[in-house]
C-alpha cells in the first residue's frame, strides 16, 4: 500500500514537473517568435494610416486633426499617450485618448459622434478603422516617453478611485473579475502568461505595450478593444466605446504603470 502512495505521488510530481517545464518552454518559444516579427511589425503600416488621416483635411467642416488638443496644446501629439487619461478643463471630465480622439472628430470635424463610434474595432483580416490607425500613429509618437497618468485634478483621483474598484469587482455568470486574472504572480490562460497588474514592473510593460498588432487577428487593437475583450471573456455585457467604466479602468491601469517606458504599437500573439 506505501508503495501505491509513493508510485502516485511520483506520478503526480512527474505531471507538474512536465507541465512547468511545458510552460517555460511555450513562453520562451512565443517571445522568439515576438522577436522574429518585432522588426516588420506590420503595425507599421497602420500607423502610416494614422498619420496621413491625421494630416486630412475631412467631415463637415473640412479640418484635419492637426488643432487638437490631447492635454500638452493644439496641435502637440508628441507624448501625449503616455500621459492619458487625463482631466480635461473644456469638457469638464477625464478621457483617455480614444475618447478624447472621438470628440475632437466631432468638435473640430463635424463628424456626429454615433458614426465615428459605430464600427470602432476592425473584424479580423480587415483593413483598421479610422480610430484604430488615428490611435496608433498617435501611439507611436509617444514612444520611449516615460508613462505619467496625471493625479493632480480631484476628477482624476476619483477615475483612478473607480478604476480600482472596478477592477476588483465581481460578477457576471462565473464571479470573475480583473483581478481574477491579473492580481497574482505566475498565471497563464492558453500558452498566454498573464501579467499582474498591481506589480509595477509587470504593469509597465503591460501597459506600454498596448495598443498592439494582434498576429492571430490580423489586426492593430487599442486598450478599449483590451477592456471590451477582457470582459467578454468574463461573460460580463460589452463595454460601451469611451464609457467611464472603461476611461476609469485605464486611468487605474496607467497610474499603476507610471514610470514605464511606452513602446506601442506592440507585437501580440
């Protein structure tokens, strides 16, 4: 009967060794395989997208977006990324850049909000919506700027305080939650590790990294396309598009990333 034991609890230790080891091996090979792609991230050409929407002159007003003002004057788009969501004086509220991005295409513009909104997110395989590749030319002018999600206006601290509390509330069909995934070291979904995001280090890269070009979607996604993803997976309703659930939620994301270093558009699985 003791050998029984002790054959099974080999069995079982032999498994979890395999499994570990299998593990290891899977995350090594994706960051080869990340490391392969980073020099052609076809991101690339997203962002070329980006840049000339943004240089044209379109909607009913004739404009391009080259007068918005994303938190450092009209105009400057050089390291703003890194420093959304942010309270903004004209509107009397937190945005992150996608939202923010959503109204200056409709203040400066002429655009309504209802048709720059309704096909936010590409299908797989098609060409980037306007947001997406206006979001990631915008992206990629932040790169290497240090993340600093500001803290300064009360609106902002109440964000970052929603934000937290969204991220640790539970529901849905199974009673996930943010931190169901992302609160503890050494977790993984598929061959997928999962960051945690109240570590400073791994929620620096985690947010520096996003938006990014989604190799198995054929696709560039930004951090509202993240969030919208991450609560279906929890079976929770979608998220609205620039809702304050989401603005909140990156706003706590991005305080707990300060000081990272941005390098989006990433490369994704």
């Amino acid at each position: 009967m003791k050998k029984s034991y002790i054959y099974l609890g080999l069995l079982v230790l032999c498994q979890l060794t395999s499994n570990l080891v299998f593990a290891q091996s899977a995350s090594d090979e994706i960051a080869k395989y990340r490391a392969m792609l980073a020099d052609g991230n076809p991101a690339e050409l997203v962002e070329g997208q980006g840049e000339v929407l943004w240089m044209t002159k379109r909607g009913p007003k004739n404009v391009s977006l080259e007068k918005c003002d994303f938190g450092k004057g009209a105009g400057v788009i050089k390291g703003v990324y890194a420093e959304m969501p942010r309270y903004f004086k004209d509107v009397d509220a937190v945005m992150d850049f996608e939202s923010r991005l959503v109204h200056c295409m409709v203040s400066l513009q002429g655009f309504t909000r209802e048709e720059v909104i309704k096909k936010p997110f590409s299908a797989q395989g098609d060409r980037a919506t306007d947001l997406e590749a206006l979001t990631s030319y915008a992206v990629a002018e932040s790169r290497g700027t240090k993340i600093n999600v500001p803290q300064n206006h009360p609106k902002e601290k109440e964000a970052y305080a929603r934000g937290e509390k969204a991220f640790f509330y539970r529901g849905g069909p199974f009673d996930f939650n943010c931190a169901s995934c992302h609160a503890s070291d050494g977790k993984r979904i598929r061959l997928q590790d999962l960051p945690n995001l109240l570590n400073g280090t791994q929620a620096q890269k985690a947010f520096a990294t996003w938006p990014a070009y989604r190799v198995s979607q054929g696709a560039v996604r930004t951090m509202q396309w993240r969030l919208n993803d991450c609560f279906r997976q929890q079976r929770f309703p979608d998220l609205k598009y620039g809702s304050l659930t989401s603005i909140d939620l990156i706003t706590f994301l991005g305080v707990m990333a300060k000081d990272g270093t941005m390098d989006a558009p990433a490369l994704k699985r």
